[in-house]
C-alpha cells in the first residue's frame, strides 16, 4: 500500500502532471468568474512553468550536475579505464521498462534507457571474462519479466547464459540494492543504470552496503563548451529531461529524510 501511495504522490507532483492542475484550476475559476486574481495567478503561474521546463537550456541545467555527478567510463582500450572496474565479480543493472510486442526482438522491446543500460553493461564485461552480469525487474502477470527481457537482449547480444542471474521481484531501486546484496554479499560490483539516477541508486546501494563503481550512461545531454541558438526552443525532450531531474531531486529528499543517502563504497 505504501508503494503505490509513494508513486501516486510522486505522479502528481511532477512537471506535467503539476502544471495541468494549476492551470484547469485557474482556467475554472475564469470560467465560473470568482476569484478572478487567483486564477490569474495560477494560470500564469503553470504556464510559466511549462515554458521554463521545456526550455532546451533551462532542462540541460537541471539534469546536469545529476549526470556530471560521477565520472563516465571511457573507452575500455584504455588501460586506465579498464583499471575503473577491477575487482568486479558483478555488473547490475537496474531495471527501466519494456514494452511488449509478440515476435518482436527483446531488445526492441526494451525501453530506450533500459536498452542503453544493457548495451553498457555488455560493453563491460567483454573486459570482465569472470564476471556475472545481473538484470533485474518485475513484470506483469502473464508475460515476461523485465529481467528475462533483459537476459534475452544481453544474450543477444553475445552474453553467455550462464553468466546471468535475474532478480525479479524488486520493484523499485531501494528493493534492488537490499537483493543485489543479498545476492553479491561483499563482492564488488560495476553498477549500470542512468546518469539522472546514478547519484541516487549508489546512495542506496551504499546505504544497503554494496561495493560498487558507478557506471553511468543513458546521458540525456552533452556539454561541448559553446552556446548555440537552438538550446533557447522548446521540445518535448526538454520537458522529458527536467521532469527527469525533478523526480530525482525529490526521490534523494526521500531517501535522504529516511537516512538512507550512503556515500559509494568501492
């Protein structure tokens, strides 16, 4: 019951969610014609909001300092990047969603983070031969976990079999660091999941008491040093990546108030 009390609230506090609210709230009150100053107020209010958190460079700079937080792991031919990941008995990653089309090819199905994800991880153990790579995800009643989707994409991809392990039943990123741990126990582990949601899930797997080297990717922006014109429009992208940030922002308050925002183990 709490989870899903966790989600709902989580839902209407987002971006979208938040400013359609405020502004069918102000737009009513037009209508009905009382309170004519508050609905002014609420209508300028969302759309100022939706214009600011569609902004090219206004979501760039929300969801930079999350993705920027730890550093990427670069080109594996160099020796100095390869030495980022010794040690590791593991690589997790954290699930992110498919969708489901019969006869279509796993990896297809897989969400464009969640495809980014696998892709990562398998980059990485091609330079960790021991290494066991663990997928985790839930699924719906009837079909495929969203761990088995990403066993069949990784195996696609040219993973052994034998060298994945599923955990299917976590259901959001706290549940997986408590069973990645009891899974790994000490053993250290590369963790692979989104830059938006790296500084969070290695507090959590920190505070569960898992060794792990972050492992980010799935950026969703990229810094060249220049300015240019387009970064000022609107898109739909934008509005994506700064109710991305958000979410992330409030899940650390969480996680933070609950004591559970742990410092990376490695």
């Amino acid at each position: 019951m709490f989870f899903w009390l966790k989600k709902l609230i989580g839902y209407w506090i987002m971006p979208v969610p938040l400013c359609v609210v405020v502004v069918t709230i102000g737009v009513v009150l037009l209508w009905r014609g009382k309170r004519q100053k508050l609905a002014h107020v609420l209508v300028t209010f969302g759309a100022i909001l939706l214009l600011l958190l569609g902004n090219k460079l206004f979501s760039q700079w929300l969801v930079r300092p999350l993705e920027h937080r730890f550093p990427t792991i670069g080109e594996l031919s160099v020796p100095s990047e390869r030495a980022k990941l010794a040690g590791c008995d593991f690589v997790v990653v954290l699930g992110s969603g498919n969708g489901f089309t019969p006869g279509m090819a796993s990896i297809n199905e897989l969400s464009t983070s969640a495809r980014a994800r696998i892709v990562e991880a398998v980059r990485i153990l091609r330079v960790l031969p021991e290494a066991q790579l663990l997928v985790s995800g839930p699924g719906e009643a009837k079909r495929a976990t969203h761990a088995t989707v990403l066993e069949q994409s990784a195996v696609s991809l040219g993973i052994d079999p034998g060298r994945i392990q599923r955990i299917e039943h976590a259901r959001d990123t706290e549940d997986e660091s408590n069973a990645v741990k009891k899974r790994v126990g000490d053993a250290r582990v590369a963790l692979v999941t989104s830059a938006f949601h790296m500084p969070r899930a290695a507090a959590l797997f920190a505070s569960a008491g898992v060794r792990c080297v972050p492992c980010p990717t799935d950026y969703t922006s990229h810094d060249d040093g220049e300015f240019h014109w387009g970064d000022l429009l609107w898109d739909v992208e934008s509005l994506e990546r700064s109710s991305l940030a958000i979410r992330e922002r409030i899940g650390w308050v969480w996680i933070s108030l609950r004591g559970k925002a742990g410092s990376p183990a490695r």
